[in-house]
C-alpha cells in the first residue's frame, strides 16, 4: 500500500516516464532473452541452406552435362571433364569452395588443395580422428546427403579449423560433391547480425524516450500552469 501512495505522489512527467522507461527494459530483456538466440539461430539456419543451394546448383551443372553426353554431343569422359572445371570454378564468398570426391572415397577435385587429387583419402582424418570422406560417403549412402562436422584448414592456411560441409551425391556418376563454411565465420556473422539488431534497439529506445519525453513535458507544461495560476488567485485572497 505504501509503494502505491508513493506512486500517487510522484509527478505526472515522472509517471510517464517510469512506464517508458519499464516498457524499454522489458522489451530489452525480451531481446537479450528470446529475440536475439532466434535471430542467431535463423542466421545459422539460413547459411546451412545456402550451403545447400550451392551444391544443388553444381549437382544441376554437373546433370546438364551427364544429359550433353547422353546426348551424344560430347562423350562420357569429356562431359565429366568439363563438369569438373565448372564446378571448380564456383568459388564464392572470401573461402568458399566446391569440391567433388567420389565413393572409394577418392578425391576428383578440390580447388584448394589440388595435391589432393587423385588420392585415395578412406584413411584421411582430421586431428580428431574423423574420417570425413568416408562420413561423406556414408551420409551420401544412407541419405543421399546430409551435413558433416570436421576440421580442415582455410585457403591459404595449414592450420585446421572447424568446419561444417553439405555433401550430396550424383548417383549416376558415383560422385559426392561439396561445400562448407567455417564455424568461426558464422559466429562472426551470427554476432554481426544481432550487433545490428542491438543498434536497432538503442536507436529506436532512444526516439521512443525523446518522443516521451516531449509528449510528456506537452502534457504537463499546461497543467502546470493551471496550477500555478490557481496559486496566484488563492494568493490574492489572504490579506497582505
């Protein structure tokens, strides 16, 4: 009961401006809480599915030739030949790359490492252990396609850093072609993305209080001087 005659008494620019102020915190916990875990988990969401889309797209380049071939326009080897130097040539991004390896599991193409190729890579683990080709070809196998967590070293670099490839097979071929990107560059642009959303936030916070604040000080500058002006006629009434 206290609290709320403590309340009454406050001024009415100071009412309206602790249910602003209220509003702002509660809606930035609200961020901090729920918004920003979401929109992280859509950026991830949305890079998974770009890696997707790439390889769906080399799958579709690597099946226009097999049809060139079928055709009869080039034979079998020319097709996979030239399918090859496409999808070599689909780089994209500051790292990223599409490599092909087939179901031995041998390496056809990797654009960054081309030493690579030609190798038989069933024994090839990265510095935890994992044999990621032979995951490659297992995912392929039992799913046709899926996602793949390992480390492999940037372009340019030696060092291996997590990963994480979308591979998916041409069947016809016997091919599994692939891309990914590096964990610490989708953190990056995880914590981009919600720096964004944050500045948002204060910008918007910030209007909404200097709209509060004038609409407040509209609302009360009146009433101030009804009040004052009730004052001065109660003065006039006292003898001097």
């Amino acid at each position: 009961m206290t609290s709320v005659k403590r309340f009454r008494d406050w001024t009415i620019l100071s009412k309206i401006l602790s249910i602003s102020f209220s509003s702002l915190i509660l809606m930035f916990l609200a961020l901090i809480l729920y918004v920003l875990p979401v929109v992280g988990d859509k950026v991830v969401e949305m890079k998974k599915e770009g890696l997707e889309n790439v390889v769906e797209t080399a799958l579709h380049l690597v099946a226009s030739y097999d049809a060139r071939a079928k055709a009869g326009e080039f034979s079998l080897g020319e097709a996979q030949k030239r399918a090859v130097e496409s999808v070599k040539n689909m780089a994209y991004g500051t790292s990223g790359y599409v490599w092909i390896n087939d179901m031995q599991p041998k390496m056809i193409m990797h654009p960054t490492q081309p030493q690579l190729n030609g190798t038989d890579l069933t024994d090839y683990k990265d510095p935890n252990g994992k044999r990621l080709f032979v995951e490659f070809v297992k995912i392929c196998g039992e799913k046709g396609g899926g996602t793949v967590d390992y480390m492999w070293p940037k372009p340019g670099a030696t060092k291996p850093v997590p990963k994480s490839s979308y591979v998916k097979a041409y069947e016809p071929w016997g091919w599994v072609i692939g891309t990914g990107a590096y964990l610490d560059q989708i953190a990056a642009e995880v914590s981009s993305v919600k720096r964004k959303v944050m500045a948002i936030f204060c910008l918007v916070g910030f209007f909404v209080v200097a709209l509060t604040v004038w609409v407040a000080r509209r609302i009360t500058k009146p009433l101030w001087r009804t009040k004052t002006a009730e004052w001065g006629r109660s003065a006039t009434l006292w003898p001097s």
